[in-house]
C-alpha cells in the first residue's frame, strides 16, 4: 500500500502540471471503487479551476470552488500525468483531463482507492476530521506521543501506526522509525518513557524526511507520477529483511506479526 512518502511524491510530482488549471472534462471509466464515484462529477467539475492541491495523511485533496475531491490510491492505486490522447490502460477508472492538455489519471487493480466528492469543508469530512497530525507538521510535538501513550497497552508500533495518534506512519515507515530509536515494537506503548518517546519522534521525523527525499519505497504496486520507481527501499534496515544480519550488531532480523502486519526488528538492538 502506498505510504504517506509515496502520497507526497505523487503530489508532488502531479501539482506542476495540474495547479491553477481549469477542467476541461472528466471520464469515469469504472465507478465501482470503494465507494461509488459520483456520477455527476463530469458536469460538477467542467470549466471549473484547480485552486489548490495537497495531502493530508493519506488523502490528496483537490480543490475547487464547488467543493473538493478526496483520492485515496487504496492498496495498489496509482495516480499519472499524461498527454490528452494516451492510450488508456487496463485498470484506469477514472481520470481529469485540463485544459492545458495534460490527465490526471487514476489507475487502481485492486479498486480499493476512492474518489470522493464533498460540497462540505474538506476539513470537516468523516474520514479527515478525526485524523492526528501530521508527522512533519509543528502539531507533532516532542511530547505528543508520550502524552497520548498514557493507559495504552497496545504494542507502541500499534500505537504509532493508528491514525488517531499521528497520520501516515505505515507498516513499513513504522518498523524502521522503531528499529532507529531502538525501540522493541511489542512493547507496550504505556511503558516507555518520555526521553525515548522524544527519541521516536526524531526517528519518524527523520525516517519520512528521508524517503520523501528518495522518492518513497519501492514496492511492486508502487511508483511516481513519472513512472520512476522510488528508492528508498535501498536503504531500509530492518523491513523485508527477515533472518538477514542487522545492520548495527550483526544478529538476524527478527519477524513477528503484531496486529495482523508483518514487523521486523532486531532483538538485539531494540530494547
């Protein structure tokens, strides 16, 4: 599933070519995503301008005059920037085309993603309003973590992973944040202390920095608006490397499922 880096390449690789934009027309080639696409998109939306774009948690947001699209790439979606006139492909349900000639085009296999129509404050919808701050936003602060951990038992890569707590921290981001603030993931997030909850912060901080930098993590589903996969995977430490040697001491990975999701961490080095 793409991941909040792989959500902010894909903004960030999408926002040149569609911001200030106007809509010249929509296809919905394939409603029938996790929730039905509104199918009165296409005459909601033409003529009208693009007046922002941007991401919160997983979620891009665009949005007009009228109100605003919420997309969500689901586990295997994908968003490109393409010519007026590219072939579509298979699994392309829906897609913008503006008036400078470039679409905006929605692919997604497993059809698990969304496009979400809202007349209402974007802010304001049930899947956004009740969401926690964003990891590298001020409202993350050093002592957020600790001070919502308080009377949790849940294992604190759980806790760090639900979207209440702090947005965008995925299975894969959530195993390395841990492994660099040497943190055992089956502790229970009730347990550690401040300073170390300090030291997570940083750690997820610096972790989601680094792969917004590299372009995300190179998974089979995933790659950016210019088809150019991401490069982050090159320099995980512990994710997908089961039985393999740490990195620090040399002891083999360990794999474990906690909450239904495959983690890895050394036994070792994360106390």
């Amino acid at each position: 599933m793409p991941e909040l880096p792989e959500v902010e390449t894909t903004l960030r690789g999408i926002q040149p070519h569609i911001n200030d934009q106007i809509v010249s027309k929509i296809n919905i080639y394939n409603p029938n995503l996790r929730w039905p696409v509104d199918s009165t998109l296409p005459s909601i939306l033409k003529k009208q301008p693009l007046l922002n774009s941007l991401r919160r948690g997983k979620y891009l947001v665009l949005v007009f005059n009228k109100g605003a699209l919420l997309l969500h790439l689901g586990m295997s979606g994908s968003l490109r920037v393409l010519d007026q006139g590219s072939e579509l492909q298979k699994h392309d349900h829906f897609e913008i085309i503006f008036k400078n000639k470039k679409v905006l085009r929605l692919r997604d296999p497993r059809r698990f993603g969304s496009v979400l129509w809202t007349t209402d404050p974007w802010e304001t919808h049930p899947l956004i309003q009740k969401m926690g701050p964003e990891p590298l936003s001020e409202n993350f602060t050093d002592d957020h973590l600790f001070l919502n951990s308080r009377n949790k038992t849940v294992a604190v890569k759980s806790y760090i992973m639900n979207g209440h707590v702090v947005v965008g921290v995925g299975n894969i981001y959530a195993s390395e944040s841990l492994f660099l603030a040497g943190i055992n993931p089956n502790k229970a997030a009730s347990k550690i202390s401040k300073q170390r909850y300090l030291t997570l912060t940083h750690a997820i901080k610096a972790i989601l920095s680094n792969a917004i930098k590299q372009g995300g993590t190179t998974l089979k589903d995933f790659s950016s608006p210019d088809g150019k996969p991401g490069y982050f995977s090159q320099q995980l430490n512990v994710y997908g490397r089961k039985a393999e040697p740490c990195q620090n001491c040399g002891k083999p990975i360990t794999q474990k499922v906690i909450n239904q999701r495959a983690t890895y961490y050394c036994t070792n080095c994360q106390k």
